[in-house]
C-alpha cells in the first residue's frame, strides 16, 4: 500500500502468491475480492516444465491445473466445480494456440523469419519485428500471430530459458533447436464472433483447425512477378533492373547505395522489394508457404511420451 503525509491510505493491492509447479514452474495467485481469485501463468510449463510441445485438450488442461493448484493450496474441490471444469462450463477471454515447423536447422528458421517479414501481410497490414520476433496485428484488439526461433529463445532468453533441473534437457535443446514456432491468440472479441467463447465448444480438433485457418488467411506467397504488359509500361532502365533482380542477382552488391534506393523506391510501386534477393534457378531457397507444409509441424518426440515432460489429461466421462 501507499500512504500520503497524512497516513491516509492512497492506494493498496493484494501481493501474488507464487504457487510452484514441474520444475520450478510457477502459476500467480492473488485475491480479487468476493470469492474470485485471478490465476497468472502458462498451464502447459506449470504440469510439465516447458512449453516445446504439450497437448490440444484445452478443457483438460484447465480442469488438470485447476486440480493441481487446489491441491497445493488445499482448497476443496467440490463436485459441482469438478463437472463444470470438465466440461467447459466458464467463459474463455483469451486463447493461445502454437504449433512448431522443423525446417532443418536454426539458420533456415532466420531466414524464414527475415524473408516473411518482407513477403507477407494479414489483414492487419505488414507485419513488424521486435527482438527477432515477427507479429502480424501485434496491437489488434481481436486476433495476431507471431513467429520466432524458439530455439533461441530457450537457448538464452532469459524468462523461457530452460531450467537446469529439468530431465533430458540436452534434448529438449537439440528438438528446439530447427523449430520455428508459430503463436495464435485468439482475443475475447474474436472468440465471441466465432462462437468459441465458451469453452464447452471447443474439442482436440479445434485448437489445430483455428491455427490452421488463420494462417492461411495470412498472404506469404513470393514475390510478385509484373506481366508482360507491366513490365512494357516502365521506364527502360527499371525493365532492366527488373530483370536483372528476378534472374537472382544481388542488386544491393551491383549498384551504389543511393541509385540502388532509388530504383527501389521506384519498383516498391509495383510490390517488387529489389532488397530481397530472388533464389536464381540453381538455388535450394524454399518458399516461405512450403516451408510450413503440413508434414513439417513438429510432434511430440517419442521419447518424451510417457514420461513428466509430456502431460496428457485424464480422459473424463
């Protein structure tokens, strides 16, 4: 709390109890009056340690760590909340859904990263970096989507780092280290259009099909190639340019730094970024939308199954 001068009470707040979890994992509790209390954290690393991959069952989740915490808390559960968390029956605000690519090694990830950031847009418009983060809509009041290296991040971000306790994590490193990873979240307005606010509505499928949906809806086709006719249209010098970009040539190496602006300026008109070299026909760059083919989303490893690093909630009746 802080008091004035005159010790009146100028404003106070409850402190956060930190409930711990697998591998030191930690969910934030703190009272909001009138029997509610508001739960801070990531379910996924709070049962298992980590978020490199954990399950679609969201109703399973919840009712998992609603379980848990009540244990460690020694708070009765009583019949009534255990049915109405097992069946979804409470009002979803928010939703993050992510899912992996292997697209071979960390390297391959970067570039992924670099090149969407030139190459794709979302209704929101084009996206924006942050950190070696990549966000389409990072502001938007309903829905976005981010990507990133995660095997930078757990190699050294520091509040996803992974813990030094955790078993096998020589190998959780080593998974981590070719995934690109791909964040929805699904915010209260978006939820309510689809009809997804209630969690009694989503099953296994849905988490996979929403992720599915929204990256489809984000353009990450290559560049644009002008017609024929467009390209008779402009000024002999930039036809020449043109060209020279699309059979793979480093424009940036062959001109000098203002002409080079220049004719990118000019071409930018025409939705051609000269800055991004074009693979020429000898080279292995492979799309950005075959990147992310449907066979390249990671799953769990096998070796992880069975075990504390992979959580699986009960099957419930």
């Amino acid at each position: 709390m802080s008091c004035d001068m005159d010790g009146a009470i100028e404003w106070q707040t409850e402190k956060r109890l930190p409930v711990v979890g697998s591998f030191e994992s930690k969910f934030h509790i703190v009272s909001k009056g009138e029997g509610y209390i508001n739960i801070s954290g990531n379910p996924s690393k709070f049962l298992q340690g980590h978020n490199l991959f954990g399950s679609d069952d969201l109703k399973g989740l919840v009712l998992e760590t609603m379980l848990r915490l009540c244990k460690l808390l020694n708070v009765p559960v009583s019949l009534s909340d255990y049915h109405s968390w097992s069946n979804g029956n409470y009002i979803l605000q928010r939703v993050d859904i992510a899912y992996m690519y292997s697209l071979g090694n960390r390297n391959n990830v970067r570039s992924w990263i670099r090149s969407a950031e030139f190459q794709s847009k979302s209704r929101h418009g084009r996206p924006m970096t942050k950190g070696g983060t990549l966000y389409w809509g990072k502001h938007s009041r309903r829905w976005a989507m981010k990507a990133y290296s995660k095997g930078d991040e757990v190699g050294s971000t520091k509040d996803h780092r992974l813990p030094d306790e955790i078993p096998n994590r020589s190998e959780l490193l080593d998974y981590a280290e070719d995934k690109l990873r791909i964040e929805l979240v699904l915010r209260s307005m978006q939820l309510n259009d689809l009809l997804l606010q209630n969690a009694c509505t989503w099953d296994i499928r849905t988490p996979a099909m929403m992720h599915s949906t929204y990256m489809g809806s984000i353009d990450m086709s290559n560049q644009f190639s002008l017609t024929e006719a467009a390209i008779s249209d402009l000024p002999a010098r930039l036809i020449a340019v043109y060209r020279l970009w699309k059979n793979g040539e480093d424009l940036r190496a062959m001109y000098p730094k203002n002409t080079f602006y220049r004719y990118r300026r000019a071409l930018l008109e025409h939705d051609i970024d000269i800055a991004i070299v074009q693979p020429n026909k000898t080279s292995n760059v492979i799309p950005l939308v075959h990147a992310l083919r449907p066979e390249a989303i990671a799953q769990v490893p096998d070796w992880a199954k069975k075990t504390d690093l992979y959580f699986e909630p009960r099957k419930t009746a």
